[in-house]
C-alpha cells in the first residue's frame, strides 16, 4: 500500500491516516474532484503546511542550538535560513520520492507539478504537519530529524556562508544590479555589539541582525532569497 511506503520513508505510522492524505492533496486537486469544496480546510494541505513550517523551524532551531553551541545567534540563524529554505525542502522531498505519493489536478500533473519544487517543499511540511496533529512534537521532530539527518551532518557556519554570493547571482540572473549593503545601527556594549543591516535592492529590501557586520549581511541577503523565492513561488 503507497501509504504505508510513505510511513516508512518518513518513520512514522500514523493513528489516522486521512491526516496523511490530507498533507498530499494539492489544492488543483481538491478543485478537480467533484463534491469537494476547495475552499475548506480540509480538503488540500495547505493548513497543514501552514502548521509544518513552524513545527520544522522549531525542530531545526532546537537542533541547531544544541549541536552547535559555540555558534552565535546570527549563525545559528543563517543555517536554520538554508535549512528550511524551499531549496532544501524540495531537495529532501526529491530524495524520499515524495512526488510520487502527491494527489494532483489534471492540469497541474500535465505541468509537471510532481516535480516542482515550491510543490514538493510545502507538501513535505504538510507532512511534518500531519505527524504532529496525529501524534504531537515528539513524533514530528523524529520524522523531521529522520529525513533531515543527510542535511543536518553537513549544516555548518561555513556551508552558510555564501548568501551574499547567491543573492547577487540570482539578481544578476534577472538582469538586475547588485544589492546594496548599509549598516543601520549599532547596539551594545562594545565587546557585546549587534549590528543591524539593510539589504536593498531594485524592488525591494530586508533587514539583518549579527554580531558582527559580515553576518549582519549574510542575514540581510538570506532574507531577500527568501523574499525572491516566495515571489517566484507566485
């Protein structure tokens, strides 16, 4: 039975299952069947998605601040951003196979909607959602963890390092020019300072905070990915 495949990849079997089913139900799918009311709850995962994102950002977090205690805040913060970024959600899902178990439209299967990443990562937190309302934070963190494991061995302050370059180059990728970096304010003492920059580019600007100036800028440049991801996802 696929339901029982998908338990096994995510390391949990479910009370009730219809939660399950409910996480893998795209909303083109819900519109397509007849006698289902798209616009209810429960008929596609989206609030269940809603309900993953936070229980993943909590579980990754708690991860982070335990395994790596020599990290300050604005790291801590800039490998918790690549973890749960659609890049990585998509990518685990790709690597569990997790399309294959997705309940589409007509329109979107046509599309190649199995294979989308934006798809694939809100399902995936569907998913995380689904095993924390069937069976509470201590489930869903060992689901998280267990399809996490690859991706967590190699988070480092190191391997999230690279936001400046990766904003650039997607905006050089739409033809647009460079950020541009400013330092806000300084607070603190001065051998406890936090810094806090501003990111602004052609249409838009984010804001980072750190100990220093150069994670203040990571920050700022992992938060505009996020707001160029979301506005592709559209």
């Amino acid at each position: 039975m696929v339901i029982t495949e998908l338990e096994d990849l995510v390391g949990h079997e479910f009370r009730d299952r219809s939660l399950l089913e409910q996480a893998l139900a795209h909303r083109s799918w819900a519109h397509e069947n007849q006698g289902i009311d798209a616009s209810r709850r429960d008929s596609n995962n989206e609030s269940l998605e809603f309900v993953g994102d936070s229980v993943l950002g909590l579980v990754i977090a708690e991860y982070l601040y335990t395994a790596h205690p020599g990290s300050d805040e604005g790291d801590l913060t800039m490998m918790k951003h690549r973890l749960v970024s659609t890049e990585t959600l998509a990518r685990i899902a790709e690597d569990i196979d997790l399309g294959r178990f997705l309940k589409l439209g007509r329109g979107e299967e046509r599309s190649g909607g199995r294979g989308k990443p934006a798809i694939l990562a809100d399902a995936l937190e569907a998913v995380f959602g689904s095993v924390f309302f069937d069976s509470g934070y201590a489930a869903a963190r060992g689901a998280i963890l267990k399809v996490y494991s690859a991706e967590l061995k190699k988070a480092s302050t190191q391997g999230s390092q690279d936001y400046k370059t990766m904003l650039q180059e997607r905006l050089q990728a739409r033809k647009m020019q460079a950020p541009v970096y400013s330092l806000v304010k300084a607070e603190g003492m001065p051998h406890s300072r936090t810094f806090v920059v501003e990111a602004a580019w052609n249409g838009g600007r984010t804001v980072g905070t750190g100990r220093s100036i150069k994670s203040a800028e990571m920050m700022a440049a992992s938060e505009a990915l996020e707001v160029l991801e979301n506005a592709e996802d559209r």
